[in-house]
C-alpha cells in the first residue's frame, strides 16, 4: 500500500480524450440504450455515417459512463469493444475514459470509474432539471484517488475480470437456451406446427380446440401489493438495473423499513415481470427460482399464470416483438409512456388447448432449469465480484 499514490483522475486518466473521424464515413455507433446495467462490455449494433454530430467519441478499450440520471444509478458503464473496427462514436450522454500508457491499465480504469470512488461523487455532482440531471466533469475529473503502480493495476483487473467472463460465458449460453425455448414456442403456436398439426382441423382459422381469449382469463395481473409489519424483515429488490435483455441479473438487499417505496410487487416462481414504462417497456424474465422475498418495482406488471404449465407460453407470448409493439403503441402519459395492468389484462390472445400447452411446458420447463442454474451461478459471482472490488481498489486487500 505504501506505493500507491493519491492523484487526481485527471492527472492518471484521459477524460474524453479526442478521436479523429472523418466527415461522410461510417463508423460504428453506440446508443446509451446499448449499455446493459453492470455489463462489462459493449459492442456496435449499428454503423451510421458520421456527418459531425455532436457526441461521444471512442476506441475500443476506452470505457463509456453514463452521466446522466437514471442511468449513472443504474451503473450503464461499460468498456468498448467494437467490431471491425478501431473507433466509433455515440451518445452526447457518454464520458469516456482512457487509460494514460505507462500509468493506468484500460481495464483497470473501467473498474475503477466503475466503482463507489467515482460513481458516488459523480452521483452528487448532479446538476439539472429534475429527471435531466448530469454528472459534472470538472468535478469529477479532479476527484482524488489512490493509485496503485500499473502491476498491481494490472493484477486487480485480472483478479476481477476474471468473475465478469465467467458470467459473460454464462450469459451467452443463456441466450443459445432460450433461443431454444422461443423457436419451439414459434414453432407451435405462430406457426402452427405443433405436435399432431397434420391431423388437425381448421375452423374459422383456428386449430380444432384453440380459442381467442383474453388473457386475463389464464392468468392473474398484479396480484395485491407487498406489505409488511416487520420492518426488519429482509427482501430481495429487483428494480430496471436487475434485468438485462430479459435476463434477470441480481437483486439489491433491504430491511423492509429501508427498501424504496417502489418495492411492492411480490413475486413467485414461474411468474413474469414485465416492465410497464416506455422506453423500457418490454418483457423480463419470468423468474425460475426465487430468492428469499423478491419484491419488485411497481415499474414492473406481475403476471401470475392462474395453471402452472401456462406459464412459459405467457411469458414468451407478452415477450414477441408484436407484442412489445402493440403495448409501446398504446401506451399514454408525457414525460414516461406507461401502459396499465388493464391492457395486459385485455390483450386478446389465441390460447392453444390444454394438451399442447401441457407438452410445451414438459419441453420447456428442463431449458428454464438450466438457465436457472446458469442465472444462479451468475448472480454468486457478481455477489464475490462486488465484494472483492472495493477491498482491492482500496488496497484492503493486497495481491501477489
């Protein structure tokens, strides 16, 4: 410890360091809507042509952080890595940060702005109509912290990159299962080759036995809100920043006396969560396990199958794009466009019979188990990761 060296961010740091591009070429752009809540990296989905507009400017390796609120609480932080590429360019709402050669680590430098020592201040350097706030730059750039020297650097990042490949390896085969779950659900029920469709009649465009209902009628939404009287009870909150692309990523622990106020939709195993507000409006993951108490936002719809096995076909039903569309479109309100739990509860439905529900959720349910499992061992390494992370940045912990 006796070799690191207290310095301001700006001194071991560049703060939106320049990036030549030129005018008329493509490059790969990066929204703030890219950015998973505490993913470590981000990629290009898209290449535009760069025509001089105003906004961040990167190379791969540089880490992007979100200034602005709610996104800076909800940690959009991440480090780039582009795609046959070497720079790009995104958000107005980015800073970025690179690594100074010969006194910071690229990696090491992500986990730092990462973490409480910048994060926090930046937090409180807010300024700005309520719900437009930004972080300041001066104030942050001049933050003091302690550095230790770039081995060391070097072996802190490794120590916790180490956790965060682990849970990308786990997130991809995520992904690969519950492609599996959603083409077989495509498979069946949008395109209507569901086991025995050969021998099945058609009646009024419906499959013998199907019916157009509504959905409220094979399934319960927002159940009675989360109350309780111990106010030292423990509950597990998931709120926007616990969920990524579908997938439930963690949940932030409280007494009952100090959870937010939003904390008031209890959930149980196999229901979805589906988040209500636009942009954000989309389908979560309906959860496999639960942890002890999960409570959700009251941002979040929680739909409960009224019969077990109808489960996952609710929950990739309310997860297809027509779907997602159809909310997005109906949605009301100025500032934040928010459907109601009564228009998931009227969507109209065609609900397949009880035997062909029954043989998809004995298909399906063995791929939810092992995304369960692969969530669950995510969820333990992001817990060691984030213990770790403040004992070696503050050299509590030292490495050999």
């Amino acid at each position: 410890m006796s070799e690191w060296v207290e310095k301001q961010l700006g001194e071991m740091v560049y703060m939106n360091p320049p990036v030549e591009l030129v005018r008329g070429k493509a490059y790969p752009f990066i929204d703030i809507g890219r950015i998973e809540c505490k993913s470590k990296i981000v990629s290009n989905a898209e290449i535009i042509e760069f025509n001089g507009q105003g906004g961040s400017r990167f190379q791969t390796g540089d880490t992007v952080f979100s200034r602005i609120t709610p996104c800076l609480e909800n940690r959009k932080i991440a480090q780039v890595r582009l795609i046959n590429a070497d720079r790009g360019f995104g958000s107005t709402e980015f800073f970025v940060f690179r690594n100074k050669t010969g006194l910071t680590d690229p990696l090491f430098v992500y986990y730092l702005v990462s973490s409480d020592w910048v994060v926090l201040p930046a937090i409180n350097s807010m300024t700005g109509a309520s719900g437009r706030q930004r972080a300041d730059r001066g104030f942050v750039e001049n933050l003091k912290i302690k550095f230790p020297p770039l081995p060391t650097q070097t072996r802190i990042a490794d120590i916790l990159s180490a956790y965060d490949d682990a849970i990308e390896n786990n997130n991809r085969r995520i992904a690969l299962l519950e492609k599996a779950a959603r083409e077989l659900y495509r498979e069946w029920f949008v395109r209507f080759r569901f086991p025995g469709h050969e021998r099945t009649r058609f009646v009024n465009g419906l499959s013998e036995g199907w019916e157009v209902k509504k959905l409220k009628e094979i399934a319960k939404i927002n159940p009675p809100l989360y109350t309780t009287k111990n106010t030292n009870e423990e509950i597990n909150y998931i709120d926007i920043s616990s969920v990524n692309n579908g997938r439930f990523n963690g949940y932030t622990q409280y007494t009952a006396s100090e959870a937010p106020s939003r904390a008031r939709r209890k959930i149980e195993i196999y229901d979805t969560i589906y988040s209500t507000v636009r942009p954000s409006l989309r389908g979560y993951r309906f959860i496999v396990s639960c942890p002890l108490n999960p409570i959700a936002s009251t941002g979040f719809a929680v739909i409960r199958s009224k019969k077990q096995y109808n489960s996952a076909f609710i929950y990739f039903l309310l997860t297809e794009q027509g779907v997602i569309d159809y909310f997005s479109q109906i949605a009301t309100g100025t500032s934040y466009p928010a459907i109601s739990g009564s228009d998931i509860e009227n969507l109209k439905i065609v609900l397949p019979n009880e035997n062909t529900l029954k043989i998809y959720w004995d298909n399906v349910q063995p791929i939810l188990d092992k995304i369960d499992k692969c969530e669950s061992q995510s969820q333990n390494l992001a817990r060691q990761r984030d213990l770790l992370l403040p004992r070696l940045m503050s050299g509590k912990l030292e490495v050999g």
